[in-house]
C-alpha cells in the first residue's frame, strides 16, 4: 500500500516566489505559486506509526518551519503538477535511515499556479509553464 | 590591450575569483559583471560562467539562471559566434538555456547535468579528457589531441541525463571531454554520467561546458601532490601556473585569435 505525504513552508517559501518571478518574466499569466514537497511511501499493510516517523525526519519535515499533511489520493490533484525523475528508482533509506515497514520511497514536487482571482491558471498556461521551466525532460517528468 | 572577457555573477555564484584569476593570467581582460547589470553586457569578446549555486539551485540546478536577463545577451553573443564557457554551475545553466549540446530550441534543454547518482554533493580531484577532435572545440585553440586536463569536481548535479536517442546524438558529436586518470585511461565518472561524460560542445564548437572545476587546479600549490613545505613557505615554483591553466591557455588563444581589439 502506498501512504503520500505533503510536506509545505510555514514561512515564505522563496522558491515558489523565485519560480513565480522567472514565469511571470516569461510571461505566464500567474499571481501566485504554491509548491509542496510530496513523498510517497510503499509500506506493509501492517505497517504502523509512519506518520510519527516521518514527522521526526529532518530532511523531511523540519516543525519548526513545514506543515505535514498526509493525504488520501496518491496522485495530483486538479490544478496540480508533480515533477518527478525520469527514472523514478524508488530509494530504500530517507537521510540514511531504513523505516521500519517502508519498502520504497518516492520524492516529487509538487506545484500550483494560481491567478489573481486565486484560480488555478488555465491549463494551457499550466502546460506551457511545464514545457518552458518547470520539467527538463532530459530527466524529469510531470505527472498530472 | 588584452581581450575583454566577462565573467557573469547571479546570486550564489561562488568561483568567479578564481575564475577572473585564471583568465588574467592567460592574458585575457577578465571582468565581473551581475545579474543586476544586463546593460554592462557589451563590448566582450568572450563569456563565461562559473561555478556556484546561481539562485541556490532552486527549482533545479542552472533553470532559473538559464531564464536570467543576463543570458539573453549570452545566448544573443553565443549564436552570434562569441566563445561561452560554463564551469559547473556555468554549464548546468548552459544545458538549461539549450546552449548544449544545442541539439533543440533555445531554452528547452534536450539534455541535463542532473543530480548525481549518489543522490548527494561530491568533491573529488578528476582528471578529464578531450574525446572530440580539436577541430570540433575552436574554443580551446591549439588544445591537443586527447590533451588530459587536471581539475576538481565538485557538484551535487554533475550527471549527464537525457533520451537514449538524445545521448547518441551527444556521443557522435558533443562529447567534449570524459573522466580519466592521470595517464588519460577512462575511469566511470564519479557522478554516474552517462557516457562517462564531464563536457559538452554544441555544434559550432563556440559553447563548451564543463563540470570539473580547471580553475581549482591551476596552480602548483594547489596539485593533489604538492610540496606543502614549499606551499608554506611561498616557494616561487609553488605559486606557479600549472596544470589546468592549460585549459585557460587554450581559451585565451582561441579568444585571443578571434579578438577584434
């Protein structure tokens, strides 16, 4: 079974502001970005307790800084692009650590970009913010 | 008069010291111009871009450089058929700006130097190796056959990415340099690059990007097998050029051919 985590910035997020700065110079119709660090997890069905692991992960979740949210659908949701590697090889260890029950591991990054009315932004300008600076296909992929 | 040869700053470049310091002593007039000063951007013979974490890496390593003001005039010089060098950080921003291999549309990059396969930051003395003919690189004037080249790397995104059909393309004509040892012997990159590779060229051969770090091995004293009593006690031939400022030799005389000064 797979459990998928969001991890966001309590404070300013500066490279979701760097990322709405370089699109607005290339001319895509956004007012604000939101980004999220997602991380999936293949676990036993007996799995018990990860919650409480992950949240006690630096590299993961920092409580003086991000806010963790566990979330029930293991894809994006609408309005959202996930950037993910090309090759996608899942990782064993998270910052050198096995958890216990987790098989696999899988990092994306996840983004949404709003309008001034604070609408996801059309999909064609979505589409065209994926192809110009968002995904370098030569090895990364978006999953919508 | 000396050439004049920009070397561009964005915020989290780090190697532009040693960078300028390298280019002067082959004679080229290098100079520092900033993200801020696009304007300042005129009058060079030559680009180049060096090594650091240009807007921390953010988003991916060289992307959102690679959309900077300050690369539209490179990309401008370089299709004009200026000389760009991109060390490192210079080259990741050079992949991202479609500058190499320069097999696609500017600015949608057909290839990465993407995160090592170790999934973490590596800094390691390399050595690399010229594996195009040195006609295909007018860059490097009068660089050898094979001509080794001592460097360091240092780089956490350092691994040559890109569609099976992109890297055939690259092995039959970009493929600048690739690691090696000392004797020029091919070594597996350290980063997991595919093709073994540690440079790309575009088309023209007026764009070179390298990973390593020549800069960082130019000088005696900064050999893994220098003489530390003659670097404490500031030995002349400790303070010497050495080793990778072969590399800057080459560019200055391409530049140095080329200059309408």
């Amino acid at each position: 079974m797979i459990r998928t985590f969001a991890v966001t910035l309590t404070i300013p997020d500066n490279e979701a502001f760097t990322a709405y700065e370089t699109l607005a110079r290339l001319g895509i119709p956004v007012a604000r970005v939101t980004r999220a660090d997602v991380w999936q997890f293949e676990v036993d069905a007996s799995e018990r307790g990860l919650e409480r692991t992950v949240a006690s992960i630096e590299t993961i979740h920092n409580p003086n800084k991000h806010r963790l949210t566990e979330r029930d659908v293991h894809g994006p949701a609408p309005g959202e692009i996930w950037i993910a590697p090309l090759d996608d090889a899942p990782a064993t260890t998270v910052a050198g650590r096995t958890l216990p029950g987790v098989r696999a591991v899988r990092r994306r990054t996840a983004w949404r970009l709003l309008d001034d009315t604070g609408r996801d932004v059309a999909p064609e300008h979505l589409d065209h913010a994926v192809e110009t600076f968002l995904c370098n296909p030569a090895f990364q992929v978006a999953l919508r | 008069m000396n050439p004049r040869v920009a070397v561009l700053v964005f915020p989290g470049t780090n190697s532009e010291d040693e960078t300028v310091r390298a280019l002067r002593a082959v004679r080229l007039d290098a100079e520092l111009v900033h993200w801020s000063q696009p304007e300042a951007l005129h009058g060079f013979e030559a680009f180049v871009l060096p090594g650091g974490f240009a807007y921390e890496d953010r988003i991916r390593a060289g992307a959102v450089a690679a959309h900077d003001a300050l690369m539209d005039r490179v990309i401008d010089a370089a299709q004009d058929g200026k000389f760009v060098l991109g060390i490192c950080n210079g080259a990741q921003i050079l992949a991202e700006a479609g500058l190499v291999p320069g097999t696609g549309p500017l600015r949608r990059p057909t290839a990465a130097f993407a995160p090592n396969a170790s999934g973490h930051y590596q800094s390691q003395h390399v050595f690399v190796r010229l594996a195009v003919a040195p006609e295909r690189v007018p860059i490097l004037g009068g660089i050898e056959p094979g001509e080794v080249i001592p460097a360091w790397a240092s780089h956490g995104d350092g691994r040559l990415a890109a569609p099976a059909h992109e890297l055939a393309r690259i092995a039959a004509a970009h493929l600048a340099f690739v690691y090696c040892d000392r004797a020029g012997r091919p070594v597996d990159a350290h980063n997991g690059s595919a093709l073994n590779c540690a440079g790309l060229v575009n088309a023209d051969g007026n764009v070179l990007a390298i990973m390593p770090h020549p800069e960082r091995d130019a000088w005696t004293f900064q050999h893994l097998d220098a003489d530390p009593h003659a670097v404490r006690a500031g030995a002349a031939e400790a303070l010497a050029p050495s080793g990778g400022i072969a590399f800057f030799e080459c560019f200055a005389r391409a530049v140095l051919a080329e200059a309408v000064i």
